[in-house]
C-alpha cells in the first residue's frame, strides 16, 4: 500500500501499490539498530521508497502532513492510514517492555513528530520535557 500524488500535490492512500511509502502492515514495522554502545533499535512505522519517486529528497505524505511544498491531504484520505499505522504500532509495543522505551521526537520544523510522541508515550509519573534537539530552518 502506497500513496499516489495528483497534479494539485494532493495525496491520496493507494492500497494497489507500494510506491513511495510501504504502509503494508506484514511488511512494517522497520526495525534497525544504530550505534555501538550504547545500541538503540529504532523502529519506523512505514517505511520510504524512492519507488516511483526519484525527483524528491523527502516525502510528500510527510510534506502533505507538514502542510509545506503545497502537498495537501484530506482527513478522509489521511483516516485510511489509521487502520496499518494502528496495527503496527501496536506490532511495536508488543516487542517493547513497558518500562523500558522512550519515544523522541525528531528535530523538525512541524509540530508533526511531538504531536504524535506526546499521544503514544508511555505514562510517567514525573513528566519533564527537556529539548535535547533543536532545528531551526537553515540556521
């Protein structure tokens, strides 16, 4: 399952295909592990594919989502995420012991990523937000 881009930029999910991103669930979540010591296993819900996209750096869904570069979606398309985006994170948080996990939002200029670590974190009874990554735009 991919996403097709329309002429406007308009994104629209596309269970037919898988070019730019694999939202399939059977093939989700990607799972790899950065460093050496300390490890980290980062796992990413959908994976990206150059596939049938070659012109772009980044994503049009995330631009769409960023509102950036005129990419747009509507909620009704963005709904038909939520069944695989659902299943695969909960794929991940079945491999993960409860006290053992931090969601960090990567730096961005969208509110995209905290929005989303903010309604998945896991509960903690002293919260305290400490902005470790900062990116401003070009500076």
């Amino acid at each position: 399952m991919g996403i097709d881009i329309s002429e406007e930029r308009e994104i629209r999910f596309n269970a037919d295909h898988e070019r730019r991103i694999i939202t399939a669930v059977r093939k989700n979540p990607k799972i790899t592990v950065i460093g050496t010591h300390p490890r980290i296993t980062v796992y990413s819900i959908y994976q990206r594919t150059k596939f049938g996209d070659t012109d772009r750096d980044g994503n049009p869904l995330i631009y769409s989502l960023k509102g950036i570069n005129n990419y747009t979606i509507t909620n009704k398309e963005f709904y038909k995420f939520k069944s695989s985006f659902i299943i695969i994170l909960n794929k991940i948080k079945q491999t993960i012991p409860d006290s053992n996990y931090f969601l960090i939002a990567m730096p961005s200029s969208s509110a995209v990523s905290v929005q989303f670590t903010k309604k998945n974190r896991p509960p903690i009874w002293h919260s305290h937000v400490y902005k470790l990554f900062y990116k401003t735009n070009g500076k």
